[in-house]
C-alpha cells in the first residue's frame, strides 16, 4: 500500500519541500506577532503547505516529459507511469482549491499573493526555465511570497519594510540552493536540454558567483535584528551561528566544487538558513 500510494503521492507534492514552504509561511505569521498565533499560524502554514503541494503537483503534469529524462526525476509517479496524468491533475486541482479555501479567512491580501505565487511559478517560472539558464531568478520570488502571505494573514501590510526584508531573505536563499543543487545533477540537466548555470561559466566561476549570493544571504540575516525582528540574547546564539555558517560556505564553494557536486554544502546551507529562521520564531513564541 506505501509503495503503491504513499511514497508517489508524496514524490507528486515534494512533500519536504511542500512542509518547508509551509513553516516559512508560519515564520512570517509569527514574526508579525499575530495575536492568536497558535491556531492561526498553524493554519497560514498548512493552507501554504497544501498549495505548494497543489503546484508541485501541476509542475509535474507540465512536465512529466522532461522529468522522465532525467535520473533525479524518473521516479516521480507521473513520469515514470505509474499513475496516469489525471490523477495528478485532479490532485493538484483539489489541493490548490483547498489551499485557497484554507486561505479566505486570513484576508485579501494572502489570497491574492497566493494566488500570484501558483500564477508565477506554474505559468512564467516553468515556461522560462525552459529557455533560459537565469530563469531561477524570477523564479525566486515564488520562495519569497509564502513569509510574506504569513505576514498579511496575521494582519501586517506586505509593503512593512521588515515584511520585504524578509522576504528578501528567502529571495536570496533560493538562488544557491537551486544552484548547488543543481551542481549535483548537471549532466541531467543536459541530458533533457534545460539551459543552467553551469553551461555558462566554469566550475570555479559558478562557485563564485553562489559565494556571493551566500554572502548576500548572511548579510541580509545580520540585518533583520536591527529591524526589530529578533529581540532576544537567547535566540541570538543559534542565530548567529547560522549566519556565520553561511559565511564559512560561501569561503569554501568556490575551491569545493572543483571536487565535489556540491551536496556536502547544499546540506549545509539549507541547514544553516533552518536554523536562522527557527531561531527566528522561537524568539517570537517564547519572548
């Protein structure tokens, strides 16, 4: 039963990737400090969650082809044919519905930068990534939007400064961590003819050009205190700890993917920017 339903169902929805968008969601909820931040939040993020389900889930409809090419992405159950595309399109069609629904409570605004985020990321992101080995950076805003809907869901306006700050943060995250990921499977990339990264500059080039986007990325965390956004010593340690994580990275990517595929730091700079954002939320929850 698992092998059949569970683990496909949960390659359709990219379920960790799904959760991690949702808690982002959550980060952004609590960080505006709403003030029933237990039931609510919870809901901002599972409504976020359930709707990136919903757009992994049409992505792979969309592209079930290129996917069937590639060795990261055969095993999806749509472009290996183990569930026919129906299925996956109902299922994407159901859980951006209830995503939406989940949504309409918390206000306009959360909707309709919900709504922009499938829009961006189903329609122009997976189009352009297609034709152009840049496309990850509009395509970035996609990662930008869920904080910012968990800010307006808990009644902040989305053109608060700390809310763009923020945003900016996940913004400048999601550029390396495509990149790095990316810099694992090249040959895949090549094999099903997406333009990358990697085509256009040298290992060591590439690697610079992710060190300075890291870089970007701990210098936009280091900021967010001053923006009243981290207000306690205890959640400080964490914090900057995984602000001095980042810098390290960025010093080491461009002599380490001259050796490796880069997994050994993709690893670390997820790791790195979970631990900022929890720490993060933990100050708003207990302080």
């Amino acid at each position: 039963m698992m092998e059949k339903f569970f683990l496909p169902m949960a390659r359709l929805l990219r379920l960790r990737l799904s959760l991690g968008v949702g808690l982002s969601a959550t980060a952004g909820y609590l960080l505006h400090g709403g003030m029933n931040r237990g039931t609510s939040s919870l809901l901002v993020g599972l409504a976020v969650a359930v709707l990136a389900g919903g757009c992994s889930a049409l992505n792979q409809v969309q592209e079930r082809r290129i996917d069937a090419r590639m060795h990261r992405t055969c095993r999806r159950p749509l472009a290996s044919g183990q569930w026919p595309v129906a299925w996956g399109l109902g299922t994407a069609l159901v859980l951006l519905g209830a995503g939406m629904l989940l949504l309409s409570p918390l206000g306009i605004m959360p909707l309709a930068l919900a709504g922009g985020a499938v829009l961006w990321y189903n329609g122009l992101y997976t189009w352009l990534k297609r034709r152009s080995a840049f496309a990850v950076l509009p395509g970035a805003l996609c990662g930008a939007l869920p904080p910012l809907i968990g800010w307006c869901a808990a009644g902040g306006a989305w053109s608060d400064h700390r809310a763009i700050s923020l945003a900016l943060v996940f913004f400048l995250w999601q550029m390396p961590h495509f990149w790095l990921l990316l810099s694992g499977w090249r040959e895949d990339y090549r094999r099903a003819g997406l333009p990358h990264l990697f085509d256009r500059f040298s290992s060591r080039q590439s690697g610079r050009v992710i060190a300075l986007w890291i870089l970007a990325l701990a210098s936009s965390l280091l900021l967010l205190p001053a923006l009243g956004l981290l207000r306690s010593g205890a959640a400080a340690t964490p914090y900057l700890a995984a602000v001095t994580g980042l810098a390290l990275l960025a010093l080491l990517i461009p002599t380490s993917l001259r050796k490796t595929t880069g997994t050994a730091l993709f690893a670390g700079l997820n790791l790195a920017m979970l631990t900022a954002t929890l720490a993060l939320m933990l100050d708003q929850l207990l302080f």
